[in-house]
C-alpha cells in the first residue's frame, strides 16, 4: 500500500484535508490520533506520481512512524533519539528505475540497510560523523553520497550510476582500453593528447588508415566530425552524421545517424540512427535506432529501437523496442516490446512479448510469454492433480502467466501388472478472468499413453475448456469437457487399453488415410481436478 502512486498539490491546505485526498485516490484509510499528530497544520507541497510513503515523509518531516495493516495506514509519532538520526529513501538507476538488494551503509558504524523490492531503505545511525557521508554498492553500479548533519531525519532518492567495470568486467577505462589494444605507451602523442587536450574540435571530415594515422592526425581522439572514412580503422571523440570503417569504428563519445564497420563498432556515448556491425557492436551510452551486427550487440545504457544480432542482444538498463537474436536475448532492466530468440529471453519487468524456447522474466505487467517453458518469478506457478477417463491420476506443472502458460504432464494408472500403464506430456493454456474468483482455462496438450516402455506412437491430442474456481488465494478447483484424438500405431499390438474410469462413446474410429498404419479415434471426455498455487 505505501508504494502506491499518488498525484497531490495542496496551497496551503491543512494535512488532514490532503489525507483525506490520497485516501481517495490510494483506496487506503488512515488512523492516527489527532492530539499526537499535528494534521491541522497547513502546507504547500506538490508530488507527482510519487509513492505514498515518500509523500508522507515529506509531509511530517519524517517524525511519524507508518505502520501498514491492510488497508490502513496507522500513523504514530516517531521517538526521539537524541543521538540517533534516522536515513532512508530510494535507490534508482540512472533511468529512474529502482534497484533492489542495494546496499546503503555507514562505513564508520558499519551500519546498513539492503533496498526492498520497491527499492526503498531505511536505518538508524548513531553519533553521525560531521558531514555524515554512506557507501552505496550494487552490482554493476557505485557511488558515494553525503548527507549534512542538523536534522534527526534524512530522505532521499540517490541515483546511482552505472559502472561498466563491474557490469561487464571485460570493458574497462575507454581510454585505457584503447591504448592497451594498440600497444601504445603512455609517452605516445595520441595518449598525451588524450590528456591535455580537453577541449573538443570540429572537422567536417575525417580519413584515418589507422587511430593517429589520418587527417586528424595526433588529435584524432579530441575531434568530432561530420563524416568519418576509415580503411582499416579510426579513432574520434564522436561523428555526427556518418561513419564507414573497413574493420573498426571507435568513438569516445556520441555518433548520429550511421555507423558500419566490417568487424566492430565501439561507442562511448550516444548511437542516434543505424550501427551495423560485421561481428559486433558495443555502446557504452543510449542506444537509439537499429543496431544490427553479426554476433553480438551490447547495449550498456538504455536501448530505444531494435537490436538484432546473429547470436546474443545485451541491454544493460532497459528496453524500449525489439530484440531478435539467434540465439539469446538478455535486458537486465525493463523491457517494453519484444524479445525473439531462438533459444532464451531474459529480462526484468516486461510490457510485451517474449518468445523463444525458454524465457525469463522477474514479472510481466502487460503482454505474454510463449515458449516451451516460461518462468516469471511474480508470475503464475501452479501444481495440478487431475483425473479423466483415460488416467485416474495426473500431475501437472504449470509456468508462464495467465494469459499464456506451458505445462507438463506425467500420468499414472495403478494395476495389478507387470507392466504400469502411464502417460507424460505437454501443454499449453490461457486463463482468462470470468468474474470474481472464477476463471476460464482454455488448453492444447499432447500426452503420449505406454505401457512399460515407449515403443510406439500413442498420442493423444487434447483440446480442454475448463471454470476455475478460486476456493481460496491457494487452492483452486477446475472441471470441463475435453475433446481427444488418439494417434496410434496400428502395427503394434501392446498398447495399453485407452480408457480406465469409463467407456465414452467414440465419435470415429478409423484407419488414417487408408493402409498409411496409423490408426485415429476420437471422442468428448471430462477432465476434473485441484490445483494448488
């Protein structure tokens, strides 16, 4: 409830009244005691689309205390600890996303506080040091941030900035980087020039054979230009337009519109348009446009547009697009659009599609997961006993969301044999909401019936319509009618008897396609069962 969105502005109104307000609009009740907490007090305060928690800590300054019982909020005055200070607040990425399992601590006391899935924190600190300074450390990010003393209380959201030396180890300093991959020493006139030369230079063209061995000459890593024509490889602080390299293209800072190079484009900025890559592409920056390259495309920042690749698409923060490579997609961020692969999706909170063969997803707030087996951590897991007239008895595990889950099925049938009759199988199925705790499953499986060994085909196709009836947020009950077709080999003649509970009346029971050995029946059945959540 407390990281509930609110929008509030309040001229000089009276705190009760803006209570009041955010009770209507969080769908929350508040409950205090009016002789120990000051609510006439007026305000002028703004907050947009801001969490109900950081909105109340402003308003009281952080001296009350929110406990969270359901619905209500219950407020009490916070107790005064003269040589204690409280801290807390958010943790964000660089794109205002926030992180969970940061770690804030005071490196004096060693005292600390881990995010939570809202990315919020909060502890005590005892006799604060002058000014009072925290770490924070998540992987992939660092910084350090200092609060001033004078208050007992300190909110605030801390940004934290990506460091790509811990996001991916094999990328370091570009600078650095650079000079080592050229075998240049630190007495070299392109790497004095890298220091010295702070300011930036504009040329409209540029033609290099190699860094430092071009029109810009020794400068080549503090210009900008316009267009960039490399035979083997060039060296720039950014282009503006466009850049062709026979090999590589490297720039420390932004390139707009087109960059191609025949192995490698490295950029340390912003990429605004086309990046096509031979074997890859590597952005420390924004992504924005197509980037499209032989093996591997890598996102650092942010990616806006499509990423396309031969075999892995990495976005380092979030997703706002497509991704299609042949192999793996992975945004350790948000996703909003599509990720295509061939093999495997991984992705923080999606807003659209994932399709491959697996997929991972930490939750989906809009759209779906398809493939041979989708697992969203905040998604929907489901254990399901059931029983038809082919196997009195079949578990199934379910994965996905419910607007689109896998399933796989194992079924037995207890008999008095030397040969146990059993099935397994897959599946997959929607379920759409019908009304309160009622739900309705709509499911394609394909179970494969033996006795003893697999030694032929017996198939059988499932078309399953089912209510679901919440009985309780962990336990559901389901029953509908099932419409099969048996696919079996017609040549072996020790395939289990297909019917155990009760004999349906066949629809067709035939030969297919005349003297093709395969055999097909059909017939309506009823399917029943609990699930478990």
């Amino acid at each position: 409830m407390l990281e509930r969105k609110v929008t509030i502005s309040a001229q000089n109104e009276p705190i009760e009244l803006v209570l009041q307000r955010i009770s209507a609009q969080a769908g929350c009740v508040f409950s205090y005691s009016p002789t120990a907490i000051d609510v006439k007090k007026r305000i002028t305060q703004s907050f947009s689309n801001q969490s109900i928690r950081e909105v109340l800590i402003r308003l009281f300054e952080d001296q009350v205390l929110v406990k969270e019982k359901g619905v209500y909020l219950i407020l009490t005055p916070a107790p005064q600890e003269k040589k204690e200070i409280k801290v807390s607040g958010y943790v964000e990425d660089p794109s205002g996303n926030r992180l969970r399992n940061a770690t804030v601590y005071d490196p004096i006391t060693l005292r600390s506080s881990l995010t939570d899935e809202y990315g919020f924190f909060e502890f005590q600190v005892k006799n604060p040091t002058e000014p009072l300074q925290l770490i924070v450390r998540k992987e992939g990010y660092a910084d350090t941030v200092s609060f001033q003393n004078g208050k007992k209380s300190y909110f605030r959201n801390i940004a934290l900035k990506l460091d790509p030396d811990q996001l991916l180890a094999w990328t370091k300093d570009s600078t650095g980087q650079l000079k080592k991959f050229w075998k240049w020493n630190k007495n070299s006139p392109g790497a004095k020039n890298l220091v010295n030369v702070t300011d930036t230079l504009y040329r409209q063209v540029q033609i290099s054979f190699l860094p430092f061995l071009g029109s810009n000459r020794n400068l080549s890593g503090s210009v900008i230009n316009n267009y960039s024509f490399n035979v083997l490889g060039g060296y720039s602080a950014g282009t503006q337009k466009a850049e062709l390299g026979g090999v590589f293209n490297i720039n420390r800072g932004d390139v707009g519109s087109f960059q191609a190079a025949g192995v490698f484009n490295y950029t340390g900025g912003t990429v605004s348009g086309l990046q096509l890559g031979g074997v890859t592409n590597f952005n420390r920056g924004h992504s924005k446009g197509l980037q499209a390259a032989g093996v591997v495309n890598v996102g650092v920042g942010p990616v806006e547009g499509a990423q396309l690749a031969g075999v892995l698409n990495v976005s380092g923060t979030h997703l706002s697009g497509v991704q299609i490579a042949g192999v793996s997609n992975l945004t350790f961020g948000e996703v909003s659009g599509t990720q295509i692969s061939g093999v495997f999706n991984a992705a923080g909170i999606v807003k659209g599609t994932q399709l491959a063969l697996f997929n991972y997803a930490d939750s989906i707030s809009q759209g779906i997961p398809i493939g041979l087996f989708s697992f969203v951590r905040k998604g929907y897991h489901v254990v399901e006993f059931s029983t038809n007239e082919v196997l009195p008895m079949t578990l199934s595990l379910r994965s996905g969301t419910r607007g689109f889950y896998s399933m796989i099925y194992a079924g037995l049938r207890p008999q008095p044999s030397d040969s146990v009759t059993w099935s397994f199988g897959y599946g997959i199925g929607s379920s759409p909401k019908i009304g309160k705790n009622l739900h309705l499953n709509l499911e394609l499986s394909f179970e494969q019936l033996n006795k003893g060994n697999v030694a032929a085909l017996n198939l059988i196709s499932r078309a399953h319509v089912a209510v679901d009836w919440q009985v309780s947020p962990k336990v559901a009950l389901f029953a509908g009618p099932t419409f099969n077709l048996r696919t079996y080999d017609l040549s072996f003649s020790m395939h289990p008897e297909t019917f155990s509970l009760f004999q349906p009346r066949l629809q067709s029971d035939r030969e297919l396609l005349g003297g093709s050995g395969w055999g097909r029946q059909s017939w309506w059945g009823l399917k029943a069962g609990i699930r478990f959540f």
